[in-house]
C-alpha cells in the first residue's frame, strides 16, 4: 500500500458525456477502505501533523471496496506511475 490514504473516487467514470439514459449513468462513490482506528475524543483532538495513527491491518492485507457505503468486494492496492490504484481481487454477491 505504500503509504496510499482511503482513496474515494469522486465524479463520472470516464465515459460518453451527456444526460441520463438508464440505470448505467447513475454515478456511485466507491470507497477504498484501508482499515480502521477506534480514538478518544480526546486522542483525536490532539492528533498532529506528522503523528502516525495504527491501522486494524497490514500493509498487504486486502483492502474493503465500498459501493455507497456497502461493503461489495475486496481488492489489493498497487502503485503506479498515474498514482495509486486499485486491483479487484474479489466482488461479493449481492443479497
């Protein structure tokens, strides 16, 4: 992961512009979650520029792909020359 952030995508995914033509053209948030902190309010307020903050996982641990807030796959981040990306691993069924 190499010191990539919770990555959110935000905006169109390239494609044709124009209005709306079905259900394919609604825009989603996809949230690339790499873990997760429990803080006191308290340990919050002092956070710092700089201070490291310890995750509930590993470097190479899969990270949460998050369609709306739901949980829908997992995936592996990788770097690359445009900026960090993400590779699915695995796409949950939907209930």
């Amino acid at each position: 992961m190499k010191g990539v952030n919770d990555c959110t995508h935000r905006g169109p995914w390239p494609a044709e512009s124009g209005g709306l033509r079905g259900p394919g053209d609604v825009e989603v948030e996809l949230t690339v979650l790499l873990g997760t902190a429990e803080l006191t309010l308290e340990e919050a307020s002092r956070l710092t520029q700089g201070q490291v903050v310890e995750l509930d996982r590993f470097v190479d641990d899969p990270v949460d792909l998050l369609l709306n807030g739901q949980l829908v796959g997992r995936g592996e981040v990788v770097m690359e020359e445009e900026g960090p990306m993400v590779i699915v691993t695995d796409v949950l069924e939907s209930r």
